[in-house]
C-alpha cells in the first residue's frame, strides 16, 4: 500500500519516450528507442497544465491551486463574434535539443536548469547540436522541421507524441543527451518555467472574502518562525492568518499575537537583520520594524515615482541595498533609476544612477541597468530584467556564475526557510504573448494578460472570480528550464548525408 491507502495496481504513471531513426544512404536506417526522463519540474509543469485546469479550476477558491508562469501555453481572447488562442513563436515556445553535454554533467529527476549558453549568453553550438519545434522551414543549419506523428503514436489511445525531421547537413554532429525545454535560443535566454501554488483559503462564492494583498516573510522572530508566513486576507471577517511551509497548516493567529493587530504593507521586498524587519512598500517607504512590537520605529522615503520594472533590497553585510526598476534604455533618463546605499540605523540613503553603480558585472547584452533590479537570498541573488530572472552567486559575474535561469514577475520575493529557498509572490501574472513579441521590455503590467476571469455556472447564476494578479503563492524554487530528458548510453553522430528523425512524446501506463 502507498501513503494515501492506494494500492500499486491502481496507479497511473506517465512515461516518457524517444525514437530516433537515421537513414543513411549507405548502411540503411538506424533506429533506437529510449525511455526519456521527465523531471520533477516537468511532472508539475504537466500536472499544472491538464489535472489542475479540469479539477481545480471548476469553483470560487483558488487555495492549493498550482499554476506556471512560461511561455509554452497561450491565452484566449475575443473580438466581436471571433475567439482567438495566442500561441508563443517558435523560439520561446517548446523546443528539442540535441546537446553535447560534458561527460561530468549528471541530470536526474530533480535537475531544474541545464545551461547551453556559452560566456557571451549567447548559445553555445558547441554544446547545441541541433534544435526543432514547431516551423516547417528553416536556414538554419542546427534547425530540424515539424514532420507528422508516427502512426504507431496515432493508434495509442494514452500517447502524444511530436516528430520532427532533421535533414542531409542539418544538425551534423555528435549528440549524448535529447532535452525537452523552452527555446532559449530567441531572444528570452532566460526563458524557463516558475511555478506556484496558492494559499489564500477563500471561497469566493461561499465566504465573507478578500483576497488580502500583505505578508510577512518566514524566520522574523515574534512574527513568523522558520518555516512560518503571516497573511491577512478575510475570511467570513477572520483577517490575520499564519501559514504553515512545513506541514501546509493554516492556522488564525491569536488576538493576543502581535501579528493580530500590527499594521501590514504591500511590499516590494523584506529583510530582516539583527532583530528589525525592514520592509520595502510598494508606497516606496522604507519602514524599521520591531517584530516583537509590531511598531515601525522608523521610515524613510527611498524610492522616487520612476519604479515601473519593480524595485529590490538586500542587505550587504553593512548597508542595505535598495534599486527602482524604469522603464528606459541608458542612456534615456538614467537619473530616473538609481542604487540606495542606506544605514540600517538612521535609514539615511545616499544614491548613484544605476548606470554608474559599480557593484554588479556580467551584465547580458541588451539588458538595461535601468530596468534591472537585485534580490538575494542566502548566497544567491536573482537579477531580474523586467520578467527575465538569472539566479547567480557572484553578483560582480552575473553570467558566468549563472545557476538558473527563468520567467518570472519583478515583485516576487525570494525567503529562506534555512533549508530550501522559497518564492512568494501575489497573484499567478501570466503573460500576453502578443505584447511580449511586440516588445517584451514593456512595463509588467503591459505584458501582463488582466482582467481574466473563470467563469461558473452555479445554481442558475454565473459567478466571476479572477486571481491572476491575487492571492499569495508561493513556491520551494520550482523555477528552471528542464522538463524531460534522454541520456544516450552511446552518443549519436549524424553525418552530412544522414537524415534523422526524432519522435519524443509521453504517454499514459
């Protein structure tokens, strides 16, 4: 019996799988089939993609819902009597890879990013033997093309399965791994997947409800213990509620807590240090807060009215770091984004302009420092570009001490329960993908598909919830670019006169 009471023979497991036929002129056609790997990313991007939709969608509560921030799925619209589904292009869309990984690379289930972008961020066709996904002519000479689903896919019931043809001169070369994974060959070298869970525990159609828009991180002694978030939100008048990252509890805080009463903000970031809680609100105040009191023992107004690609803070081992992202190109209005310097105990700031700050380097090509922003937890930090994300370790080579890459809103938080790193964040902002192939420098907002709602048929009456920009969600890092892979025991090499054909699907056994 397994841990829910399930027997064995009842469960379901998705399986992935590959078949690579080669068809040389000479020797006649290779083939070789392999199961493929899909990673725990992968399992919950999928998960989040078909059983979330169909079985958590359907009611007026969102808590426990798993949602992803990617480019892979698409948004439906209306204009008069016509619906329309934006998909994303080619490039920033689902992508195969046929890559030269090092023979000291080792990927497992629980592998989140694979890094196929040489020192420049560009990507490193030493590593990228060839790449296919949805076109059906390319020039390039790495690019397979769509080809039609096999047959013996077609006729299984629980299987799908995409084809793809890489013809004579194309993707020539010696491969050991197949990757499925967003293209991060466009212009979204970041390009991954975030995902995230709700807990905000309203029903909208049968509570007293609001979502709430504040929180407190985990770990502020007297507010939240380690693995502890103290949220606001209304239900049936009950405001102040403490969540539970360890066990998934969600308890009402005590009126004789401090967190009953204190006062709560919306907030770009928080840090606490040496027993002060030092919030950034989304107002642009600083406040200095004594967790054990609740009260804010100081303030300070950092942030100017520029802020339109967030804002961040981290604490350096001295100061704290505070920087607004604007939305411009440097060289525009570069007074308009800056770095804070501030003192811990009198909130006193001196400021430089972003462009002029020297304590960050390896800036990608075509980002901004006007728009960027720096948050850090334990040793890392996560550089955001709008909703470009690089986690690194060394902020002085933000490319070459990459260890993640991904997609996400510029107002998430990154908190440490002492062991994992957890994101939290309101609302699931999904993207508009037309807004982003038109210009995906675009203020979040812009980029950011709005008012979408569920809509439920409910005892007569339609009922209208929307979440996308409510609700605390949050995440034990499940960010990354990897969602299922094949490591060849034999590496493939394909000549010059080699046609190759590559099915890579999953099903249901």
């Amino acid at each position: 019996m397994l841990g829910l009471g399930l027997n064995k023979v009842d469960s379901t497991k998705i399986r992935g799988f590959v078949e690579i036929e080669i068809v040389n002129p000479t020797t006649g056609i290779h083939r070789v089939i392999k199961n493929n790997t899909v990673t725990n990313l992968g399992k919950m991007l999928m998960l989040s993609k078909s059983a979330n939709n169909i079985l958590m969608e359907f009611g007026g509560s969102p808590y426990g819902r798993l949602r992803s921030t990617d480019l892979l799925d698409s948004y439906f619209g209306s204009t008069g009597n016509n619906a329309y589904n934006v998909k994303a292009k080619q490039d920033n869309g689902l992508n195969l890879y046929l890559a030269n990984l090092d023979p000291g690379v080792t990927l497992t289930e629980d592998t989140k990013y694979v890094d196929l972008l040489d020192s420049n961020f560009d990507v490193d066709y030493t590593k990228v033997v060839g790449f296919a996904n949805s076109r059906d002519v390319s020039a390039n000479t790495h690019e397979g093309v769509q080809d039609f689903t096999r047959p013996n896919h077609i006729i299984n019931d629980k299987c799908v399965a995409n084809r793809w043809k890489f013809a004579e001169g194309v993707a020539t070369g010696t491969f050991n791994h197949l990757l499925i994974m967003p293209g991060i060959h466009g212009d979204f070298k970041t390009n991954g997947i975030y995902l995230k869970k709700c807990i905000t525990r309203i029903n909208q159609f049968e509570d007293i409800a609001e979502f709430g828009d504040y929180f407190i991180i985990p770990g502020v002694p007297g507010l939240t213990g380690p693995n502890e978030i103290l949220l606001n939100y209304n239900r049936n008048n009950v405001n102040r509620w403490r969540y539970n990252l360890a066990t998934g509890e969600t308890t009402q805080v005590d009126s004789n807590e401090i967190g009953y009463s204190m006062t709560m903000y919306r907030t770009y970031d928080q840090v606490y240090v040496d027993g002060f809680l030092y919030s950034l609100g989304t107002s642009g105040t600083l406040r200095k807060i004594n967790p054990t009191t609740g009260d804010v023992v100081n303030t300070a107004n950092v942030l100017g009215d520029y802020v339109t690609h967030g804002a961040s803070m981290f604490y350096n081992g001295t100061n704290l770091i505070i920087m607004n992202g604007n939305n411009t190109n440097e060289g525009t209005y570069d007074t308009r984004a800056k770095v804070y310097t501030v003192n811990m105990n009198t909130l006193s700031a001196s400021s430089v302009n972003k462009v002029a700050w020297t304590g960050w380097g390896g800036i990608p090509d075509g980002w901004s420092r006007n728009r960027m922003i720096v948050k850090k937890c334990g040793a890392y930090y996560f550089v955001h570009h709008g909703f470009e994300v690089i986690m690194c370790t060394d902020l002085m080579d933000i490319k070459g001490s990459r260890v993640n890459a991904f997609l996400a809103h510029p107002n998430t938080h990154y908190v440490s329960d002492g062991v994992d790193i957890w994101t939290i964040e309101e609302g699931v902002h999904n993207f508009r993908y037309d807004s982003i192939e038109a210009n995906k420098a675009n203020t979040p907002d812009v980029l950011l598909y709005t008012n979408m709602y569920n809509r439920v048929m409910d005892n007569g009456t339609y009922r209208d919830f929307s979440y996308t920009t409510n609700g605390i969600w949050i995440g034990r890092l499940w960010c990354g670019n990897l969602i299922s892979f094949v490591k060849l025991a034999t590496p493939i090499t394909k000549s010059a006169t080699d046609i190759m054909y590559v099915a890579y699907g999953y099903e249901f056994v």
